[in-house]
C-alpha cells in the first residue's frame, strides 16, 4: 500500500475538521464519508467534490472505498463504529472518548484483539505535545522519585448556553452520557493516566447543571488515590472564564508544574535529594535543600494532523502509535468513576463496577426521561 484511502464517519464540526487538515498528511488519501445529515454531507461537498458519499457507516465500511476509517460521531457510536470497522478488515482511527462507558469500551477491545493485524489509534492529539511526552519520560526515568502527589486544574473548557444547544446529543445522559469529563476533559484525563496510571479510588463533587441549563455536570472536584499511596486532585468546569489549565507533579525528589500559558514549557524542580530520607536524616527542624529549578521548553504543541500522520505511518510503515485506541478504556473508566463517585456520595474503587456503571447510566436515563415527558 502507498497510501491510506481514508473514509470518515460523522461530519458535523469535528469531522470536517479533520477533512481540512487531511491536505497536511502524507500518505493520506480522503475518498469517503458517511452522514446522515445532508447539510452537513453538502459542507464537505463544496471543497472534495469527488468524494464518495454513503448515509450510513455500514455502507461506507462495505463499499472497497477505504483501507482506514476515522470515526467523529457522538461518543455512543464510537466503540459500535470501531468494531464494525475493525471486523470488516479496516484500520480504525477512532475519536475521543472512544465509548462512554468502560463496558463498551472493554467489548470493543475484545474485537480489536483479534484483528492484531490492523491498526487502532485515538484522537488524543495532547500527546503529541512534546512537554508532556518529556514529562513522562522524565516521571518514567525516576527523576522525580517516587510520585506523591497530583494536582490538575482542568477549567480551560469554558462553554455558554448556545454550545450546548448546538446539537441534540450535547449535555445529555442518553446522548453524550455525560458533561465536561466526557466531552472535554477526556483530554486532560487520558493524559492523567498516561502520567500515572490508574487510581485505587476516586472520590467526586459532581455539580449537575451547576452553571447552565443541562442534566449532566459542568463541574467536578474529584480526587483520587493510587497504588502507591499517591493522592491526586481534579477539578473540571466548563463555566470559568478566563479558566485555568495547571497541573503540580510532585515526587520525592522533584516537582514539575505547568501550565497551558505557555504551552510548550514547564518548570522542573529537583530537590536533590529525598525527601523522605532527608525527613527522617535530618538533625534539625528546618532543613533546607538546595533545589535546582530549571525551566524547560519542550518546544511545538499538540496537533490533531500529528496523530493523523501516525496513523498513516503506523499502517504503512509500522510507526509506534503515540495513542493506542485500547488505552482509552482507562481514561472512560476514570471520567465514570468520578461520575459514579459523585452521584452516590462515596468513594468508588477501580477496576469500576463495570455492570454497576451500566446501571446507573440507564437509571439516569430512565429518569432523564420521565421528567422530559412528564
Ligand atoms: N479531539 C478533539 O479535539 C475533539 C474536538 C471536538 C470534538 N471531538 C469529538 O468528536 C466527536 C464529534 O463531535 P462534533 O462536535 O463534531 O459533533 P457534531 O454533532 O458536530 O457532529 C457529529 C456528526 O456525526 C453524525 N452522525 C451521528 N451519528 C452517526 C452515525 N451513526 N453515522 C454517521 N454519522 C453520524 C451527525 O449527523 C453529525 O454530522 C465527539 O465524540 C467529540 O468528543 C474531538
């Protein structure tokens, strides 16, 4: 294969967002969508007249027209979509989240392991940014010690009234499944887990239409607990303006804090020695360390057309995928932890009650519904 005939499922904002940046990848070769929405089908048309239309993602998979497709419709289809790509022998980019509950996204990554073969990536571009891959190796070298504590303000996401009015699905239990941790902050939360894997325990406020006319939740304020005694705080909103993006690692032995201002440096601390050893060394009350602070500029961002290229690179030429699509289970499995947490009240243990999960979902619907038709 000398390039990837690339067809894409859903385009509304998002999905033609992607088609205008296709001319930046190589490799890359656009013959297909699917939509349902003829508006939608006539704003591609207008610059790839040649395109192939389908109105339905069946019909795209099946027509011979694509090698891989990129999946960018409501969440709810997204692991549906995947397997019906992915058994049809195609590659799969899929969009984030990659489902709305961990139970769908594990049924997907069943199917996805048995097509070993073909290539399963995410949409979740923040990878890519070259700050965040040099924080991991950094965390993953030990630099910082033994990890202690995270901090992550994630309130960047500021939406009025009208954005969720904007489409039918937005802002619904029945068709998003959430708010700000499933449609915005799927973000932030994967890279928590890329940073630290998943927590033991996940406590939430979840504040339900807090700030805007919606039944899911516009702000949250979790906090989490991992493996190794680690404690970790969250705090998501969709209705701070200006807002706020940092995030504070701290280990035993250095701390690196960032911010999205600017977006390519963070500030890297190291104590030079632990602080745990120096705790229980030291002889007097105030000891001091001498911190060595250096600010690193990691230099580029995070762009969508890199996780494209990747694509295209990993199936034509085997390329390491910067965001394998069956990670995305751990960053749906916290998003509905903290959901879960906050609607009972209690803290909420991982691996999550997978079933339990599925039932709460439908008990919010169930009732979501009612009240519409009451
Ligand atoms: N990675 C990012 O930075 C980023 C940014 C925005 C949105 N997204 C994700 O992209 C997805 C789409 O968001 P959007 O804002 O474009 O939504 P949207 O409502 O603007 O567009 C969704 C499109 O999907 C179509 N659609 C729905 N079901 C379909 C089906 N079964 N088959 C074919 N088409 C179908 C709709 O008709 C619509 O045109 C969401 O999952 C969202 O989380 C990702």
């Amino acid at each position: 294969m000398k390039e990837v005939r690339y067809g894409v499922i859903g385009v509304g904002g998002m999905g033609r967002g992607h088609i205008n940046m296709f001319k930046e990848v190589k490799g890359l070769k656009f013959t297909a969508i699917a939509d349902q929405v003829q508006e939608n089908i006539d704003k591609v048309l207008e610059d790839h007249p040649d395109v192939k239309v389908f109105k339905s993602a069946e019909d795209l998979v099946g027509s011979g027209e694509c090698d891989a497709i990129l999946i960018a419709t409501p969440h709810y289809f997204h692991p549906e979509l995947a397997i019906l790509g992915l058994e049809n022998g195609l590659h799969v980019l899929v969009e984030k989240p990659v489902a709305v509950t961990t139970k769908a996204a594990a049924q997907m990554n069943e199917v996805a392991a048995k097509h070993p073969d073909l290539i399963f990536s995410a949409m979740f571009q923040m990878r890519t940014n070259p700050k965040w891959a040099k924080i991991k190796q950094i965390i993953d070298a030990g630099m910082l010690g033994e990890i202690r504590r995270i901090h992550w303000t994630a309130t960047k996401w500021y939406r009025p009234q009208a954005y969720y009015a904007s489409g039918g699905w937005r802002a619904t239990w029945k068709g998003e499944g959430g708010g700000v941790l499933l449609n915005q902050c799927p973000h932030n939360i994967d890279l928590l887990y890329w940073l630290m894997g998943s927590p033991s325990t996940v406590s939430a406020h979840l504040s339900l239409g807090k700030h805007h006319d919606i039944e899911v939740e516009d702000e949250v304020v979790a906090t989490l607990t991992y493996p190794n005694g680690a404690v970790g705080v969250f705090i998501a909103s969709t209705s701070e303006l200006p807002g706020t993006d940092y995030t504070e690692i701290v280990g035993d032995k250095g701390k690196i804090t960032t911010s999205s201002e600017p977006n390519d440096q963070f500030i890297w601390e190291d104590f030079g020695k632990s602080i745990r050893t120096l705790t229980y060394e030291a002889k007097e009350a105030w000891p001091k360390i001498d911190t060595v602070k250096s600010v690193v500029t990691a230099g580029g961002d995070a762009k969508h057309t890199h996780i494209h290229q990747n694509f295209v690179n990993a199936i034509l030429h085997g390329e390491e995928l910067f965001a394998p699509a069956t990670e995305g289970i751990y960053s749906v499995e916290i998003a509905n932890a903290m959901i879960m947490a906050g609607i009972q009240g209690k803290t909420v243990d991982l691996p999550l009650d997978q079933d339990a999960y599925e039932d709460l979902l439908t008990k919010l619907i169930t009732e979501s519904d009612a009240k519409k038709n009451s």
